[in-house]
C-alpha cells in the first residue's frame, strides 16, 4: 500500500482480544492511527480500549458494511487459523471488502492473489490483494559468513509461539536508539510485517531457502543500521515449527539471543509436550548456535499480562535468581534491562 | 511413471561419478536396469563400472543423440546444482529430449512443469515432465503425537550433506528384512524419491508444513511396516539447511538415530563451519529430540569410500572406540550392527 494512507478494517470475528489475533492487537498497539474499525460482531458496539486495554475509542463493528462508515480503504485478515487456509466463512467478508473496492491484506498460508474468483474481482473493483506470506522469490541458500552482517544482530527465540517475541523485538529496537544504538526492528511474521511495512515471511519459505532468505534480508539491512533486532518464530522445542526456528538462528547469524516465555504456559500450546526449565532451554539454544556462530542468550522476556502487578514483579524476580539472566516483561515495565545486557556488543 | 517400464538416459554432464551426481549413482546402483545410458561428454565411451565401480556396462555416451539407440523412455536430471535452480545449457538437452518424446524427470527446486516453453513442448509431443520436489500439496502442521505412527522409526542424521544418510537408509531397511522386520524405505530427497518411487521433498516444503508433511507420511505407511527406515537431510549445523534437518528430527517422532560422517571432512562443504567432535554431535541431536521424543543415536555410519580397505577399517575401530556406538560403512561391509543395535525396539 506504498503511497497511500492506509485506512484500515480489522476482520477479527469471534477472536478479537485473544492470542489469536495477535496481528490486529499489534497493528493497534503500534500503529493505532491506521486502524479505523474492528470487525467481531461478539463484541460490536464496545470500544477497542475495553477489550485489549489501548488502542482508545476506535470502534467495533459487527460485519463490514458497518464499517464502512468509518471510511476504511483496507480489510485486514487479523486472525490466523492453525495452518494459515482461509476458513470458508471469511471468503464472503473478504467478498464484500473487494466489491466496496477495498484493498484486502492477508497474512494466511493460502495466497488469496491465487485464488481465481477474489482475483478477478479485485481486477474488477480496482482492488489490491497484498499477501503477506507470499514467498515464491527467496530461492538463495544462505552464505553462512558473518562478515557480510555488518549490524549487530539480537534474535528473540521463545519457549513456544505466542509469547511475546515480536513485541521484545520492537520494543528492544526502539529502547536501543536512547542507548545510542542506531537500531531497527526485522519483521518475520505476517503481524510483524503489516506492522513494519516489510520482512522475509520466514514459516512461508521453501526448507531450502529459509536461512538464506533472512540472511540476505539483513546483509541488505545491515547498511544502513548497526543493530538489528529480529523477530524469532515459533520455537525450538516446537512439534511443528521447530524447523523454521532453528533456520533463523542459523541465518541471522546472531550476536545475542533474548528467550521469550509465557510463565503460566507450561506445555506447547496445543500439544503434550512439556517446556522444559527456562536453563535447559537456554542451554540448548546456545548449544545448537555454537558450531556456526557462538552467541548468548543475553536475558529472558516474560509475557505477564495475565498477573497482577505484584505478581509480576516476583515472577520477573523468581526469574532472574533461577536464570541469573536479566529478565523483562517489555510491555508493562520496559525492556532497558536488556538493552544494558547488550552493550558488550558496542566496540 | 507409473505402469510403463522405465528406461531412463541420465544427465550428468561433468559430473559423473562425482558426490554431485548422487541421483545419478544412486539409481545406478540400487535400480541399475532401469538405466540405459548417462549421458557426459567428458567420460563418453568409457563405462558405468570404469567410473563407479559398479554398474556394469552400461555405456557413457557424449549427448542425447547417442543416448537414443538405447531406447530410453525418460530423461532423468542427475546432478543437483546448488540451490537448485536450471542451469541454462540444460535447458537445450532437456527440450531435445522432449522433442524425441522422452519424459523428463528432474529433482530441480525450479519446477519444469510450471517452465512454458518446455511444459508445452511436452504436451505437443505427448511427453510427461515429472518434478520429484513439487511440494504444494504439502499444507499441514504436525500434529506431534507419537502413538499415531504404528511403526517404530529409525531416522539417519548428518554430520553435513553428502554423508552416506540415503543410502545407510536404503541399507538399513533391506538388512532389517533379514532381522525379521517388515521394513521399508522412506525417501526425503530428490535421489531416494526417483529409487523409492514415493516420497517427501522434505527440502521444498514451506517452513510451517515441514514436520507436519513427513509425519503424514509416516502414519499412512506405518499401517503396512512395523520399521520406516527414513533417509535424514542437510545437518543440524548445517548454515542453510538446518532447518529441515530438525524439522525432519521432529516430525519423524524417530525411535533411534544414526549418524553419518564422511571421515575426511573437516569443514560443512562450501562453509568455514568446523565440523565438531562426533561425541558432541551425538550428544546435540539427543538434546534436541528429547524435548518431544527421546531418541538415542544406537550408531555410526561412515563413507569410507576413499580409504584403502584397512584404513577403512581402522577409521571404523577409532570411530567405535571413540563414541562407544556400533559404526559401520554400508556400502562396503554392510550395517548388520546397526540393526542388532535396533533389537531394542523389539516388543
């Protein structure tokens, strides 16, 4: 949407405030002006500040006619089904959005670009689909060199989806500029990318072609900033993502590493498998990046949002003393503890 | 290529006999009556065996129009460029051998069958295109459950690419017979897929789907073998490829793992990345099975192919005194260890 001021719908329905539809709470939280209704019509009529705590009086709507009124030029898909297909009750939402000649920004697996009769009708309307996870260009095998970084270079890896790594990466990239660092937050995920405007669709890339596809995206990058923050994906202990984890690591070649966890968590969301202690997982990150590049898990980010503040605080602490890590929760209290952490890095 | 005999002309050209041309030798040695001719210019009137040694005397021939008084049926693409995409002075043998009417069977990331000019010179001469890496079917994420495969399995894993991890697999699943399993190969790359017939492209499947793709695979088979011998990909420290390496660990849910080394190698091939100690290796892929399943390493798989025969030998006492596993080379004195190690899985 180069050009144009983006004027945004959030689809949302059933879902808006839950985990799942991280893409729309982080396009609110960190580009609330572009956001100009939430489609959920189990929540229509209250405001965004009530159900996810920011984002003021932007309005939800209970289907896409209502918010037409709000002036959108955009639906945004701001839910991600397990497997990324379209579910068949979105198809006509997404329908309507084009015949009001509306842009569509999607985020699935499945390229609505592909898709023969929201093609034709985008091409009627005037329309535009962007698909964010289209990946058919990364076709390069990483180089593996970590002289062609010229950045600095911090990574976020989680215990499991969902806890908090995009989020520590752009609050890291921002707190780093007060410490003199000229930094820049590296989108790898559908909600990072809509938010940041660019990024390598990481879990969308060819196996062969991952590492290389975030390796080349931060060689270029690297020109013009000295510390990159990198959004991690899924995690390394991951029955199904583990892949694209570990193709990160190795392709952002990082100087750092930040483990992100959601405490009360204490199985793979979805599935029997157990998270083992924050030590041994920091072990076995440092572990699996030493043969290409050595790098440290310099401190941990936790997702509190789920416990009182008092609660927080000695979870942060409880932390710390079992990890002897620096240990955050970047949203509720800021994540200058890290920044810290990374100094070493400064020559 | 499913009911008619295959007899297939190979290309190799520069190559043959080089690890570049695995497809080639591998379908040469496990199904060499099958191949009517290989076609390089550089070794043309020379035999198969002089080259390989083994192979017999199928004839070298220096282009395509030689190869034809073979009567071959198929083409098969027999190297495997870096990064896998067609190489231009291919391109010419390849619509050569669809204007004699010859299928064309190629293991390239590029898929031929969505290339214009040669997807319609195909239709015009009635010529099929077979793409052993066409992925876009694969759309599922791994469900990670362990009790829905029936078999047990035994999964290779590599000190880097080109290791020996197809063909201990292929090995291991034929001895296994004789240990009274009901055993099958499982094919994960370009060389074991034209071999097996079936398989996973594991290596083109987009990040998500990975593990999700060949654990599908592994419960529908594990409803007709009670061993899956599954060939292992890339390495886990591996600068490009470590990412499918482990989401083939994860998806395999394997019972044991054996780990194959080309003696040696010193460094990943094309990187500056130090191969480490075996013990250490050994130890990294258990650390990061246990997580979802536990699987021990039960052995060691070397090529040994440019030792003499007693350096060979030696190499493999050194290895066993060294790791305490069973080690064996496959080609050269079979794996029958290996599988003695497997009794364990033995109800």
């Amino acid at each position: 949407m180069q050009g144009k001021k983006r004027r945004i719908a959030i689809l949302a329905e059933g879902f808006f405030g839950d985990l799942e539809a991280k893409t729309a709470s982080g396009l609110i939280m960190y580009k609330p002006e572009e956001v100009v209704a939430i489609l959920d019509s189990t929540k229509a009529r209250k405001s965004v500040q009530e159900i996810v705590g920011f984002g003021g009086d932007i309005p939800i709507v209970g289907n896409l006619s209502d918010s037409l009124k709000y002036g959108p030029n955009a639906l945004l898909i701001g839910i991600t089904p397990r497997g990324g297909k379209l579910p068949s009750e979105w198809r006509e939402v997404i329908k309507e959005a084009l015949k009001n000649g509306l842009d569509v920004i999607s985020g699935l697996h499945d390229m609505l670009n592909e898709d023969s009769e929201l093609s034709m009708l985008a091409l009627l309307k005037g329309a535009k689909i962007y698909d964010l996870r289209e990946s058919k260009k990364y076709n390069k095998v990483a180089r593996g060199d970590p002289a062609l970084i010229k950045a600095k270079v911090i990574l976020t890896v989680g215990t499991d989806c969902k806890t908090g790594k995009m989020i520590t990466s752009i609050e890291m990239a921002r707190q780093a500029k007060k410490y003199g660092w000229n930094s820049h937050f590296v989108a790898t995920g559908q909600s990072g990318i809509i938010i940041a405007g660019e990024g390598v669709p990481i879990d969308s890339v060819k196996g062969d072609f991952m590492s290389g596809a975030i390796e080349e995206f931060l060689i270029e990058k690297s020109k013009s900033y000295d510390l990159l923050s990198v959004e991690g994906q899924g995690s390394i202990i991951h029955p199904g993502y583990s892949g694209v984890s570990l193709a990160l690591i190795h392709g952002c070649l990082p100087d750092a590493l930040v483990l992100c966890h959601y405490p009360e968590r204490e199985k793979i969301k979805n599935y029997e498998v157990k998270i083992p202690p924050l030590t041994e997982l920091v072990k076995l990150h440092e572990q699996n990046a030493k043969p290409i590049k050595p790098s440290r898990v310099i401190g941990i980010s936790l997702n509190t949002q789920k416990l009182t503040k008092t609660a927080a605080k000695k979870q942060i602490q409880k932390t710390e003393e079992e990890t002897g890590l620096p240990t955050v929760d970047p949203v509720r209290f800021g994540c200058e503890k890290l920044i810290l952490a990374l100094q070493f890095l400064k020559r």
